[in-house]
C-alpha cells in the first residue's frame, strides 16, 4: 500500500516581509532561468510573494496549504505575456521552499 506523503510544516514566521522579498527574488531567478528572461516574470514574482508573505503573516506553516493559496489566488493573474501558470508559480515556490530547508523535492530520490 502507498504511504501518504508527510505534510511539511515550516518554521513559525519571525519575520514574514522578508521572507517574502527572498522568495520574491528566488522566484524571478528562478522563471528567468527555467525559459527566458522577461519582464513579466518580475510581476509574477511579486503577486506570488505578496500572496505568500500575507498567508505566512495569518500564520500559515503548513507547504501544502500555502501552494494551494498561491494556485488558487494566481487564477485571477493574467499570465497571458507568460509562458508560465498558477501550478507552475506554485510548484516553483514549494521547490524553492523545499530547497532552502534542504528537502530533496525530486521523486524517487532520483
């Protein structure tokens, strides 16, 4: 039988704001790396932060919960200028997270 995966609870924000300007900048690196650099990835980068930072500063700990509050709140962003999508700012910001906490995030530990 296939055993749940483990939610990922993070640390108690102590400083929610700049975690957030870290993610913000982690995230444009990060979309400008994976296709091309555009100026778009710098307004996705900071919708995507501002939602984090305020679910961080409700208290939010739990990954999961925090991806779905990106995915759901990403909808109502335009990204037709993008390459890009709500699940993939979403699943980047858990990489990126998962990363900074050194969590191998790449399946069967490959």
């Amino acid at each position: 039988m296939t055993e749940p995966i483990s939610p990922i609870t993070l640390p108690p924000a102590t400083d929610a704001i700049e975690e957030g300007a870290w993610l913000q900048s982690s995230l444009e690196l990060w979309l400008d790396r994976e296709f091309i650099p555009e100026s778009i990835n710098a307004t996705i980068a900071l919708r995507a932060a501002q939602i984090y930072t305020r679910q961080r500063m409700e208290g939010e700990n739990d990954l999961g919960c925090l991806v779905i509050a990106i995915i759901t709140e990403m909808q109502a962003f335009n990204f037709k200028e993008s390459f890009f999508g709500e699940f993939t700012i979403a699943n980047a910001v858990s990489d990126i997270i998962l990363d900074s906490l050194g969590i191998d995030n790449r399946c069967c530990g490959n």
